[in-house]
C-alpha cells in the first residue's frame, strides 16, 4: 500500500472534510449517547415539531452522499495545492 501523492493536504478535499466531521460526529455520540437526547430536549417544542422523527436516521446518510458527490466535484483550488506539494515549490 501507497499513499498518494500529496497526501499532506488532503484535508483540504471535501470529501476528506465531510469525512472527518462524520467521524467526529459519531465519536460524540458514542461516547456520550444520552447528550443527543439532552440536546433534543432542550430545543423548544415549536422547533422539534419542525424536525421529521427520523432524521436521526437520515444523518449518517447524508454525510456519506455528501462524502461521495463531494469526492466527484472538481476542487481545483485543492488540486492545485495537492500538486504543488506532491511536486514541491515551482
């Protein structure tokens, strides 16, 4: 196994953004599952009537299509710091 060229600044794709905030995401949750409760109830009623009940369900999916049409979105800013650290300072 390789890594690929440049992979310093991969943090600057957004489907390594988008990634990297799901993990986290789910880091929180896990370790303190009964904080998403607690933040649902604190959201006035007016408000949790608004949200649909399974966008708990939702979440997860969204970040992975985001992930996925974020990765086929052409990033040239990225690209371009991708490739002048793949081939150092022109």
């Amino acid at each position: 196994m390789k890594l690929i060229d440049g992979w310093r600044q991969a943090w600057r794709l957004w489907s390594v953004r988008l990634s990297a905030f799901g993990v986290v995401l789910m880091g929180w949750a896990a370790l303190t599952p009964d904080a998403l409760l607690q933040a649902w109830n604190a959201m006035p009623v007016e408000v949790q009537a608004m949200v649909p009940e399974n966008i708990g369900k939702a979440v997860p999916v969204l970040l992975f299509l985001g992930t996925l049409i974020a990765r086929f979105v052409p990033q040239p800013k990225a690209a371009a710091k991708i490739e002048e650290a793949a081939n150092g300072p022109a």
